[in-house]
C-alpha cells in the first residue's frame, strides 16, 4: 500500500487540495455554494455527513475501506475505549488554539497549575482574548535554550498559534498579556473566511488593496509595542495526539504507538518532520495536553492548509517584479492559515495509512460516523458546534 501512496503523491498539488464538488449530501441548503465572506457566513453542520467528505470507493479506490495490512503496533490487551456513544456535535466550538512548548510529554493533570509556567499566565492571568474562546494546549514541542537558564516564572518559551499557522517566539509569563492583545486577538480564527490568494483572481480591486494597509501599519506598529516577534509555521499540516498519562493512562499509551505508525507512512513520503525540522512543508506530530474525551482515545486533531504546496512558488525566473509578487503570493499562502481542523477519536495503529492518505493530504474522513467528533472548515464555512 505504500508505494500506491507515493503514487498519490506524485499527481501533485491537485491531489492535496479539495477541489469544487456538488453538494455533499441530498440535504444540502440552497446557500451552500454561496461565497463564505464573514463569521456570519459560517453555519452549523447538523451531520458528520455534512462537515467533511467521506472517501468514496468510486473516486478513492477501494483501498480507502480497508485499515492497514502491514500495521504491526497494537494497543494493550485492555486499551478499551467507549464505542458506543455519538460523539459528532459534541465537543466545544474554539476560536483560536494555543500550543505552547515545554519539552515534556506529560504534565500535571491541569497544565494551568504549573507554577510559573506560561500556561498558568494565559489561563489564570486576567487578559482573555476578545476574538472568542481559546483553546489552551501544553506540547512537546522544544523549548528555546535560554529556557533553562531561567527561573520558573521567567522562562521564555515558544507558541504556536492555530488555525493561523504562527510561531511566536521567547513568551515569557511576563509578556502573556502581549501574546494575547498583540498575536492571539488580531488572528484569524476557526471561523475566519479563508482569503483568495492573488493568483486565484483576474486581479486585486482598488477597494481590496485599501483594506491590506490598515493590516501593514498594525504589522509596523506592533514592533514598536512589544519585544515578541512571530513568524509563519513552515509545516503544511500538523497532527496533534493528546499523550497526558496524568488524565488518563490510555493516552499515554496510544500516543507514542500512534505517533511511530504516522511515521512510518509519512517518511516514504518525505513528509515527516522532526520536532526540530523547520524545512518547508511537511507535516509535524505533537503530543498535547489533555483535550477532552478520553474515553473515546485515541484522539487525534488535524490541522491542515488548503494547498500543502503552500511554499514552492511557479517561477522565479526573470525580471525582479515577478520574482516581488512570487514573494508576496507566498507571504500571502503562509497567513492563510489551516482551512481545516478534523478531530477524530477512537483512533488505532491500523487507522494512520488512510487517515495520512486521506484526512492530512486530502482533508477527507474516512469513519466520519465511529471516527469524527467534529471541526471547521473555513473554505466551505461550516464548524460543528
């Protein structure tokens, strides 16, 4: 199955990004393929049928029914979860997502009791965002080296901000009510309509180019505000597993399991990041703090941008206008953020080679019914809560 993976894989971006489809259920609302300009375009799934496409033997193949046969990882004999419960529409809706690294794997059983850490400044400091809620998630991710030349309290640490696909940098408890006024308040969120690229258009009206000013003076003024800088994220997907053994013992055990099938099918692709590699594209794992659900572990949250080409430019060749616009197009992709969040949960080893090939490089579900508890989909304007 691998190697019909790296075939998938060579068609190219067309692959990677969902194309126009009718409508995906008999059900559908005549405002369906209207455009999504506003949050207040943005409406509720009422079906997992609804929020994201299931993979469809016709188009797909009818590998996309089958788990994977070469899967030798397996949960505990006793690894049992709840299978009987709905979970779609069940989680709540978030506008923003913060990871914040720490090193570690697991933590104390709620992050924000940390003493000093950063998590306690966020959760317990006073600044909310005024953009809607934020989801507040402690990660292995690696934290800087000056990190440990200071005492907790003053540790500066690194976040990354989703869905827009944002590193800032040396955050300090200090500096949270910058992180939240200056980075997490002005983000796009999970129901931001997702902007058109450039050269996705005939061309940029006069009214479009005026509203892109305010957003450059605010970029010059916020280094002028504070000592945080950020810079884009430069995986096109990330995949999340909630590991914290301290809530329950199942996500301890699923996520490293899980984390080593994911590998295994990426790296044939030469899609799979290190928690250090910051090469282009790519898709990054990280273990998270508890999410909630873990009765239904594994859970698995996947954000991914619409184009996982984002990066690579058609053409920089030739005179030095093109090569400013290639430049500014990629500047443009990068802020675009994930078009989509998938959350899935009783997942399994047997699961990763469908859920690579199709939920993270396509942004299909293949169990939306026993699989999906929810998401956003910023192209369509659609979230489940």
């Amino acid at each position: 199955m691998t190697a019909t993976m790296q075939s998938l894989f060579k068609k190219g971006a067309s692959l990677f990004t969902p194309s126009s489809t009718p409508p995906i259920c008999s059900a559908a609302t005549s405002t369906d393929n209207l455009p999504v300009t506003s949050t207040e375009d943005f409406r509720t799934a009422p079906s997992h049928e609804r929020l994201f496409r299931k993979v469809d033997p016709a188009v797909d193949g009818e590998e996309c029914l089958h788990d994977c046969a070469s899967c030798t990882v397996r949960y505990p004999s006793r690894f049992d979860v709840d299978m009987k419960d709905k979970m779609y529409g069940n989680i709540g809706g978030w506008a923003t997502h913060l990871l914040v690294a720490t090193g570690k794997t697991d933590w104390v059983r709620d992050v924000a009791d940390e003493k000093g850490s950063l998590m306690e400044a966020i959760e317990r400091g006073g600044v909310a965002p005024s953009n809607g809620k934020l989801k507040l998630s402690a990660s292995n991710m690696p934290v800087p080296d000056e990190y440990h030349d200071h005492e907790p309290g003053k540790q500066p640490t690194n976040v990354l901000l989703l869905p827009s696909f944002t590193i800032i940098d040396h955050v300090t408890p200090a500096l949270t009510p910058d992180l939240i006024n200056y980075f997490v308040n002005p983000a796009i969120t999970t129901t931001s309509p997702l902007k058109t690229t450039k050269n996705e258009t005939s061309s940029d009206s006069e009214e479009d180019q005026q509203e892109t000013q305010p957003e450059q003076q605010e970029t010059r003024d916020i280094k002028t505000l504070t000592p945080l800088r950020s810079r884009p994220c430069p995986h096109a997907a990330v995949i999340l597993l909630c590991s914290q053994r301290t809530r329950d013992v199942r996500c301890g055990q699923s996520a490293p399991l899980l984390r080593k099938e994911f590998e295994r099918h990426l790296r044939p692709l030469g899609l799979y990041r290190e928690l250090d590699d910051e090469r282009p594209g790519g898709v990054a794992i990280y273990f998270v703090s508890h999410v909630g659900g873990h009765k239904y572990a594994a859970n698995v949250i996947v954000y991914r941008r619409k184009n996982l080409d984002w990066y690579k430019t058609s053409d920089r060749d030739g005179c030095d206008l093109a090569q400013e616009e290639d430049e500014e197009d990629d500047e443009e992709r990068a802020s675009e953020g994930a078009s989509q969040g998938i959350w899935l949960a009783r997942v399994r080893p047997e699961d990763c080679e469908n859920i690579i090939r199709y939920t993270v490089l396509q942004g299909k579900v293949v169990k939306p019914g026993h699989q999906l508890r929810g998401g956003f989909d910023r192209e369509k304007g659609l979230i489940s809560w």
